[in-house]
C-alpha cells in the first residue's frame, strides 16, 4: 500500500483536521532558508499573528547572537538532509516577536517536491524543563524531590491552513500543494503520531510510528487500538489513578487514554509504551479530541516522542547532584569535626613549643627533647587527619585507582612501622613476623595507608607496657597481613558499622580520631581486589585481617 493510499485509508478524516489538531509547533522552510508555512501553535510560541511569518527568514525566530552560525548550519543540513535532532548536545534557544527568547528542542526532516526542496522543523518548548534542571542544580539539600523536568506540552492546533486556504476561494493547485505539505509533515515527523475514529480504532499510523513501535500499519490500521501499545499493568494504573481522581470509573483500556480528552481537561502526561517485540520505553502522550463541524468527537490524535534519552539525562543529572550533595555533607562534617580534632594537636604544640623556650639551660636539655617528642607527635596527628581527608576526597571522585609494583613485604612492612614510632605509647613493643615468599605485588602507597592507619588504631586503643603484633604471610595463592592489639576492644553492637564515613566506636569517645580511617582503608582494600575482616572481645582486644589474591605482575 503506497504512503498516500496509507493517509487516505479513512472515515472522512482527512488531512485538514489531522493538520488541524497536531499538538506541536511546525515550520517549513524552503532551501533558500525562508519560512512557507507555520503553524498556530509555532505563532503563539513566537508570538506572531496568523501568515505573519510566511516568507520571512528562519533566523527571524532566533536569537541574533546565533544567526551567523544557523546560517552555516542550515546550508549544511541542505547539501546533506536527514531526519535528526537540531544541535544535539547544545542548548537552543528561540526569539520571540517582542525579543525575549526561551529554550527550545528542534528535531529537522526533509523532502523534496517538484517545487524544491524543503526543511520541516518540529518545536518544543523545552522551558518547563530547563527550569527543572536549575532548580534540581540549586537545591542539594532537598535532592530526594521528584524531577520536575518535563517537555513542554505538544498543545493546540494548527488553524492557519484553514485560515490561509479558505472552503470557497482555494484553488485546486494550493489544495495540492498544501497537501503536499500534510502528507511530508506525516511522513517525516520523528514522533508518534495515529488518529483514532471516536470508538478508538487506529485509522493513521505514520512511519515514526512503524520505526519506534516495531508495527507495519497494515497490521494496525482498522485492527487495534492504540491500548495495545502499552502493558495491561500499564492501563490498569493509570486506569485506577485516574479512578481515584477524577471519580469516574476507568476501564483499563483505550478509555484510560482518552477520558481526560473527552472531559475537556488537558490529556498530556509520561507512559510507558510496548513495543511489538516486548521491548518497553518512557514516552511523552498527548491525545487531542478531532470534531466534526456540529462539534462532535468524530476520533483522536495521539502524539508520543521517545523521552528515553531525556530521563537517562534526568538519571545523570540526580545521580550527580547527589554525589555533590554527599561531597558537600562530607566536607561540612569534616570541617566541624577538623576545628575539634585539630584544637588538642593545635594547643599541645603551642605549649610545648613555649616551655622549650623557656628550657634554656644544658640540664634541662631533657625537657626540651621530651617537647619536640610531643610536637612531632601532635604534627603526625594533624598529617593524619589531612590526609585521610585528601584520601577520601578522592576516592570519592573516583580519582583513586591502584598502581602496582613488585616489592618485598617484610621488609615494606619495616619501613612503614619506623614512620609511626613517635606516636608510640611507653612500653609500646610492635612485633613483626612474616612466613612463606615476601614479593608481592601491590599498590604501596595505598598499602602503606592502610598498615598506618590499623597500627595507629591498635597504639590509640592499646594501653602503655603492651604488645602489638602484625603478621604477614604469602602463599601460592594469597597475601594476609593481620594487625592485633590488647586494646579496649570495639562493643559487638558496633562491630555492623566498623567501616562506615565518620563512625566512631561508642567506647571511643575521649580518643581522638576522625571517624574516617576504617572507611578509607576498608576503600583501599576494595580498590585492590582484596577483603578485611575484623573479630574483636570487649577488654581484650582487636584483630583486622587483610587478604588479597596473589597475582603477578603479568596477570594484571
């Protein structure tokens, strides 16, 4: 069956009313980039009268910082036409009459007559949306609220054609050509467009239809309703929504589609459509009632678009936003805990780098050496929370990411312990053992921060005069380094949260500590494949255990 065989496969619904009632903004434009038709909804939007723009340039309708450009744009599209959306991944913006511009989305086809060849624009008001997006942008603290973006609606008629070709004074060549003109903007349309008689049997189906929803219209047209394009959970949702508000019963069906339609209200919302092969996806709906001339419902006009794209962007957009949101939590919590963490460190280094400068003489030399102790000390603390700072800064951007290198772990493990023996308690005995092969392949510095930090942990917890041990071993197959204390020991109830951002033990209190360091190492570990556990008795102890797979260098 041919494409105008296709329109004409009808009930006296022609091509007027179907022109009549399309609920978007249409432009076309011929080759020299000169407007030949818009229709009313357009010259609401742009706020121009009826044939008002009718032969005027196309960048009369945009912003004049951008003509220079749309103008190279739009001899490009003509030398190479395609059916696609206009400046895809750009913002667009349209003028209107009085000069204040708001932002659009266009999507462009074309076709070619005998007459030329001519450039078909179909605009959406996108403004609803953009503002959504400030907004979702400007509150962080309220992220959880649903996204507001949403296409402007596809509303109102397009009137002009009457307007312009009057029933009494049209001649037969401007009746063809503006046929001409429905039958390319039907074709070439990239949304959903089918018309409906009254009892809501498909009498349309457009190509962008077939494409998007896997259907032939010989297999659609005078068969099904448009109920089939959607799950019967789908219709029986919105069946009972609907139910619920308008206090009408609902049947989950074709009505559930166009109740809203014959009530007079404005019928435009999300759905979710059915594709023939089972496949699903989020559209934008309008459905607008076609009368006859005494005002009777004589069909429909249903106009979906794909908004898949749009809600991945809305995903994106949410995902990100609370990602800043944390980062923010985060760094706000950091600050309030950073002014009480560093004040002790802070005080302690300033009274002590006072009373050194009162010890002055040979026999208080001790004294003195006793006070640098204390600052060196207090300084590691401060390095300590910075650094965990840093450390969780960026892993939580996703900036950190292991580097590996061959090493000697016995040895390693040495190395990192001599960095922390000035914060030592007296009688602190840190005792090392290592069994089986001793190379190893791993990220150092974030093996190095994870030791430290257990150790430090272990001294923080460990009474003076006790032992503190660290074991490491390295079979065929794994790497384990366990860290154990005589420590206060973490209470069982705590034991669930061990790892998580700024938890501290409900025994830990009066110690210092940021409440970052477990989570950072247990990232760490997680960062390098690996896994850690922790068993501890309340007055006895602690042990953390850290294992990962040995792999060699080739592996990786």
């Amino acid at each position: 069956m041919s494409f105008n065989q296709k329109m004409n496969k009808t009930t006296g619904i022609g091509f007027d009313p179907l022109f009549d009632n399309a609920s978007m903004g249409i432009i076309v434009a011929n080759d020299s980039g000169h407007i030949v038709i818009t229709n009313p909804f357009l010259e609401k939007q742009f706020g121009y009268g009826p044939q008002e723009l009718s032969g005027k340039p196309i960048e009369d309708l945009i912003p004049s910082r951008f003509t220079d450009r749309h103008q190279h744009h739009v001899e490009g599209y003509i030398k190479q036409p395609r059916s696609r959306p206009m400046g895809l991944g750009l913002d667009l913006f349209g003028r209107r009459k009085d000069g204040t511009e708001f932002p659009v989305e266009v999507s462009l086809s074309s076709y070619q007559t005998d007459q030329g060849k001519f450039v078909i624009g179909f605009i959406s008001d996108i403004s609803a949306r953009k503002k959504a997006e400030l907004e979702l942008k400007d509150l962080n603290e309220q992220l959880e609220a649903k996204v507001l973006s949403r296409t402007r609606s596809l509303t109102s008629t397009v009137k002009q054609l009457a307007e312009l070709i009057t029933e009494t004074e049209l001649k037969d060549a401007e009746l063809n050509r503006a046929n001409t003109f429905l039958r390319s903007i039907w074709g070439h349309a990239e949304v959903i467009l089918y018309v409906t008689d009254s009892g809501g049997t498909i009498k349309m189906f457009n190509p962008a239809a077939e494409r998007e929803l896997g259907y032939v219209a010989e297999e659609i047209i005078d068969k099904l309703s448009p109920s089939v394009f959607h799950s019967a959970q789908t219709l029986k949702q919105s069946a009972d929504e609907l139910t619920k508000s308008i206090q009408l019963t609902v049947a989950a069906d074709f009505e559930a589609l166009k109740i809203k339609t014959d009530l007079g209200l404005v019928n435009e919302w999300e759905i979710e459509y059915l594709r023939k092969d089972g496949s699903r996806f989020p559209a934008s709906l309008t459905i607008t009632a076609m009368h006859t001339a005494t005002g009777d419902i004589e069909g429909y006009l249903g106009i979906a678009m794909n908004i898949s794209k749009r809600k991945k962007a809305e995903e994106e957009i949410l995902q990100s936003l609370k990602k800043e949101r944390e980062m923010s939590e985060f760094k706000s919590r950091f600050v309030s805990m950073a002014s009480h963490e560093f004040r002790t460190p802070l005080s302690t280094i300033l009274s002590s780098a006072y009373l050194i400068s009162k010890y002055t003489t040979e026999n208080q030399q001790q004294r003195r050496e006793s006070h640098v102790n204390r600052i060196a000390s207090m300084v590691q603390s401060l390095t300590d929370i910075l650094n965990d700072f840093l450390s969780l800064e960026k892993i939580e951007e996703n900036k950190a990411e292991p580097h590996y290198s061959n090493f000697e772990l016995a040895d390693y493990i040495k190395n990192v312990i001599t960095e922390i023996e000035t914060l030592k308690k007296k009688g602190h005995l840190i005792r090392v053992s290592h069994q089986g092969e001793t190379c190893v392949y791993l990220d150092q510095v974030m093996l190095k921060h994870i030791i430290i930090n257990l150790l430090s942990n272990a001294i923080k917890f460990s009474p003076e005069d006790s032992h503190i041990d660290i074991c490491s071993s390295v079979d065929q197959n794994q790497i384990t380094i366990k860290i154990s204390d005589k420590g206060l020991g973490i209470p069982e109830r705590d034991m669930h949260h061990l790892f998580e951002r700024f938890f501290r033990g409900s025994n830990a209190n009066n110690i210092q500590g940021t409440g970052l360091g477990l989570h950072i190492v247990s990232r760490y570990v997680d960062l390098m494949g690996g896994k850690i556990s922790c068993k501890s008795e309340l007055g006895s102890g602690t042990e953390f255990t850290i294992e990962f797979v040995k792999t060699n260098q080739t592996e990786l």
